[in-house]
C-alpha cells in the first residue's frame, strides 16, 4: 500500500479549559492503495482535517501507526524523526491546504517552480517542469504569469494548490539529477543506434 493508517489517535488538551482533554481522532485506520483516490467523509469537526495533518506530519500520532510507502522502503510518520518527515514530504507525500500562502505578486508559474529550485533544479528547468504541471491540469498559459490571489477561487486555484504541492514532480526531478550524477554530471549522448549496437554486442559476448 501506499498508505496504511493503523489505529491513528490524537487528542488536544485545552488549557484555556481548564486542561480538559479532547479526544478528536480515535482508532482510525485504513488503507491507500497507489493509484487510488480516497474520500474521507463526515460532518464538520470529526476529524477529517486532524488526519490528513497526522498524515503529513502536522500533528503527532498520541497512539497508532501511519506508514507510507517513501525511498523504496516503508517510513512510519507516526514515529520518524523531523529529518525523515521533510525527506519525505519532498518525494513521496504532498499537502494540498485550501489556502495557498503564495509571496504576492509572484507568478503561478514560479510559485509552482519554487519547491523545486529549494532542492536544487536550476530555474529554467524548474520552471519549465512548473509548465508541464501547469499544463496538466488543465490551468490556462494566459495564467501562468499572473498570482495565484487573481485566479478563481472555485476552479483555477485549487489546481494550482495541486500543482505546487505534486511530490511526483520534484521526486522525478530527484531521479534525473542522480543519474545524471552517476555519469559524472555529463548527459549521455549516445544516439540510439550506438545503443544498439552496444546491446548486441553485451548479447553476442553472452552466448557460448
């Protein structure tokens, strides 16, 4: 799975109360297979909000297991460490909030590229990768020069969210500059046919 939540609980204590306890996620558990899109459903206060920060790491577990699959491996939010929790919100998890704290005045575009060029793509890449996304979801190129405050708030805006909070992005771009490392930061530049061939020779030395 790419998330399994076992026995998830969190509770608030209000000091301003008297120190009451306020248990507002209990025994929650359920699973996310990749590819799969998840609702969850309620009235208002039960809880959904304080999950999905649990998830991400906002709030801490007082009980339970949240694990997700990140780096090949399995990582539990519920105990990892703050290092482990920021590796993994830059390639494997994603928060998408209803409020975008944008810097104002900025364009969409490089609002989308700023995680990126944080992790080291240069800005050119970063913002031309921003345009895939963009593009993707379907938000216009009239928009991508323009601030998120001015897009609308029912259709453009919550696309954009989705853009600047996509962790596939930026783990992808992660793959590329680590194989480009591995070739001692030099592109290949071998044309297919040289490909080829070097295949049908490492085949040839195979057979008896």
């Amino acid at each position: 799975p790419a998330l399994v939540v076992d026995n998830a609980q969190k509770s608030f204590v209000m000091h301003l109360q008297g120190g009451v306890t306020l248990p507002v996620v209990r025994g929650v558990s359920f699973q996310v297979q990749p590819g799969e899109c998840v609702v969850l459903s309620g009235p208002s206060g039960a809880g959904k909000s304080s999950i999905l920060k649990m998830i991400f790491g906002n709030y801490r577990c007082d009980s339970g297991a949240i694990r997700i699959a990140h780096d090949g491996d399995t990582l539990d939010i519920a105990t990892a460490q703050p290092r482990q929790i920021l590796a993994a919100r830059r390639g494997s998890i994603g928060y998408v909030s209803q409020f975008l704290r944008a810097v104002p005045r900025v364009a969409a575009l490089d609002v989308v590229a700023e995680p990126l060029i944080v992790q080291g793509t240069a800005r050119e890449a970063a913002r031309e990768q921003a345009g895939v996304l963009l593009r993707r979801l379907n938000i216009p190129e009239r928009l991508w020069t323009l601030p998120p405050a001015t897009f609308s708030g029912g259709e453009h805006r919550p696309r954009l969210h989705l853009a600047h909070a996509d962790p596939a992005a930026r783990r992808t771009d992660r793959v590329a500059r680590r194989q480009e490392s591995r070739r001692g930061g030099r592109a290949d530049r071998r044309d297919k046919g040289a490909g080829r061939r070097d295949h049908r020779h490492r085949a040839r030395r195979r057979d008896p």
